[in-house]
C-alpha cells in the first residue's frame, strides 16, 4: 500500500555472470538498499531485478523501471 505523503523509492539490482546470480549477490543488494530506504523513510514501491550484463540498456526490468518512471 502506498502511503501518501511519504517519498516512494524504487529499487534496481542486478548481476552480470551466473556465479553473480547463485550467490548473495542479489539478495545483498536488495537488503542494502532495504536498509537504506528504512533509514531514510523512503517507502518502497517496486524492485527491479536483471541477470543480465549492463554493457547495453536493452534489459528487461530496467525498460520496465524505465517505463514506470
């Protein structure tokens, strides 16, 4: 639920490599940005995850956060 009033924060995590993916990689990030969100009272209102390199902007979650924005 959104809450009005409050800044809303969208999140974006992602890894390149399968060996990226398998660890915590991905898991660390979200938590940290989690984190920092909480500590900051920044609601989140999405996450956005790509397994894929960053070397091009033709990712499917980062179009979408793209779009949403």
């Amino acid at each position: 639920m959104i809450t009005k009033g409050k800044k809303r924060a969208l999140l974006y995590t992602r890894v390149s490599t399968l060996e990226q993916e398998e660890g915590a990689s991905l898991r660390y990030q979200e938590e940290q940005f989690r984190n920092y969100c909480e500590r900051n009272c920044l609601e989140v209102v999405g996450c956005y995850t790509d397994k894929e390199s960053g070397r091009d902007f033709d990712r499917k979650e980062f179009i979408r956060l793209f779009n949403y924005v």
